[in-house]
C-alpha cells in the first residue's frame, strides 16, 4: 500500500489551492526581466504598505528572538470597534482563520453551504476537516440566498458568505445579509468573508459587528492583506462570540501570528491616511479599467472590490498572449468561470500597460 493512501480519502480528493502566478516564476519561464513584469492577479494593494506600519515593522525586527504576543493588536481591535479582546481571534491571513472555524466545527458527517464563484479556500477548509461541501449555484455571480438557505440540511454545521465576493466582486446589500441570518437555526455558524470590506462605498457600508450581539453564531472576517497592504506578512483577525473564539483558539496553532506582523497591523490600523489614499486610488483605478474594458467591447462583472472579472472568446489563450507580455492577471476556469480573467486593480500606469496589452491579445 502507498504511504499516501493511509491519509484519508478526503484529503487525497483536495486540489491544492492555486495562488496568482509570481512575479520570479514568470521571469524564470519566460526569460522577462523582473522590472518589465506587472502583477494584476492577487488583489494586492499597489500602494505597497503603510509607512507607519512599515517603521512600526522595523522597530519590531530588534526583537526577533522573543515569541509573538498578541496583546496589543488585540486589544487596538477591541477599542477601534468596541468589542471585547475575548471576542477576537487572529489568523495567519484570513484564510488561516477561515480553516480554524472549519476544524471546529465540520467533521466527516458534516456539510457546509457555499455559492459558486466562492472563495476557493471555503471548499477547501470543509474538505481538510473531513465535511461535505454543498455549493448553491450562483445568482448573476452572486449569492443566491434564497437558494443557500434551501440547501441547509440538518448535517449542515458552517454557512460561507463573502461580501464582497471573490472573484467576482458581487456584493449582497447587507438588510438581505441580515434577513438571511434571521431564518437560520442558531447552531448553524454563518462565516461572513469581508475582506474586501474596507473598499466599500460609505454608502454601502453597514455596521455587521453590531450584529454580533444579536447572532451569537455569526463569525467575521477580516483581512490586512488587501487594502492595508501587508499581504506578505499574513494577518487578518476573526470577531465572533467569545465562545466560538474560544473554541478557535484551542484549535490554532501557538504563535501563530508573527511579530512583525502584529507590529505592522497594530500601526496600519491606526494609518487613516493611508486607507483613505487606497480607496481613492482604487475608485480612480476601477474607473479606469472598467472604461478600457467598455471600449474594447468585454463583458465585465460590476465589482465592489479591488478588481474586476471579465469575459473574452478565449481566456487561456489571451491569458497566455498577456502573460508573453509580461502582465499577469488570473484566470478562473477552476472557479467554473472559463471564459473569464480577473484584473487586480494597479496603479495608473499599470492599469494603462494592462489595457494596452489586452487590447493585442483579444
């Protein structure tokens, strides 16, 4: 018997997780130089990061050789939302924490709900602790709440729901969120993904952790790798009832969340300035793309994050006339989309290069 056979048969059925194509792999296969590529594929912030988050970071590296507390990032989360320490769980990136809520409570014998066109992680983390993934076909590239609520079964532990979503950047108005956890069952946890949320509108914005204390078995989530910019340090945060981050925390790993991590976050939280330049940059940017998109004629889906899916005739192949290019944006046949391509919203003169570049390759 092969020694891989002696893993369960759920984690032999997974298909690893496929992240954009580095920058350092394209130069490798293609022989680019790595100043004439652009990376357009991981919704990444093309700010770079706070520079009060990165001084906060090199202050941090003094002291490498102590193991991380999470104290003080905590507790800036508690008093930036009002919302006690026992109520937050940090994760390695969102996606650690999204695997926490899994291992907690799915199971073999177990479901999870999600939509098409979902976070690939959410089939992911139901996989890996044994669960049965039931995914609701999508609503114009959104979630079809109606659809997702019928689709719960008394085996169903864990709801998925990522507003705004990626990749397609749909977003659900938040009084349909808010209905749609009004008709679960209380021992059903409802996992609302917002890591896009900081690119909102005002005027979409919603108070969701003020529905904490009315659903004690709703979970957010929250990232600082898309607009804070420290997508390479790896941190997001987790606000829930102090119950469910307890069983979180018996379940993650010691120390996971690294000290320049917490430094950097603990800083770019505070960084208004910041954040309010990378809104502004992305609006002009997501203006910019969408205009190019209309003039070449592309079918694109009307997106609330930091980047935009479209549709051409052939996305393998104009994918690969881009990559030839030197430009890498991210293809999503494995989301059951394969005629379209995501764009991470660049800077200007990326975002100028990415339309130049698709216009000689569709």
């Amino acid at each position: 018997m092969s020694i891989a056979a002696r893993a369960p048969a759920y984690i032999r059925a997974i298909s690893p997780y496929q992240p954009g194509k580095p920058i350092t792999e394209l130069a490798r296969e293609m022989g680019i130089p790595v100043d004439n590529i652009i990376k357009l594929a991981s919704n990444e912030n093309p700010s770079g990061m706070s520079p009060k988050a990165r001084a906060a970071m090199e202050r941090a590296s003094a002291d490498l050789s102590r193991y991380p507390d999470q104290f003080e990032l905590s507790q800036a989360i508690s008093r930036r939302y009002g919302i006690g320490m026992e109520r937050i769980a940090l994760g390695n990136g969102s996606n650690d924490l999204l695997d926490l809520v899994a291992r907690v409570f799915l199971a073999p014998g177990r479901s999870s709900v999600f939509s098409q066109h979902a976070f690939a992680v959410y089939p992911l983390a139901t996989m890996s602790a044994g669960g049965e993934c039931i995914q609701v076909a999508a609503k114009d590239y959104g979630h079809d709440l109606t659809a997702m609520r019928a689709a719960i079964r008394p085996d169903t532990s864990v709801v998925w729901i990522a507003n705004p979503n990626n990749p397609t950047g749909s977003f659900l108005p938040y009084p349909q969120v808010r209905a749609f956890l009004q008709t679960l069952p209380q021992d059903v946890v409802v996992v609302l993904d917002e890591a896009y949320n900081e690119y909102l509108p005002p005027a979409l914005h919603e108070d969701t952790l003020a529905w904490l204390k009315e659903f004690p078995n709703l979970v957010i989530t929250r990232t600082f790798s898309k607009v804070y910019g420290l997508a390479g340090l790896r941190i997001g945060y987790a606000l829930a009832s102090a119950e469910i981050v307890d069983l979180m925390n018996r379940v993650r790993l010691p120390f996971n969340v690294n000290n320049l991590a917490l430094a950097a976050a603990t800083a770019a939280l505070d960084d208004q300035d910041f954040l309010a330049a990378s809104f502004e940059r992305n609006r002009n940017g997501m203006e910019q793309i969408v205009a190019g998109l209309q003039r070449l004629g592309l079918e694109y889906i009307p997106s609330y994050g930091n980047f935009v899916s479209f549709a051409v005739a052939d996305a393998a192949a104009t994918n690969q006339k881009l990559l030839r290019q030197g430009v890498i944006v991210r293809a999503l046949a494995n989301y059951g989309m394969p005629r379209h391509l995501r764009v991470t919203i660049g800077l200007e003169r990326e975002n100028t290069r990415f339309l130049e570049a698709l216009e000689k390759s569709v």
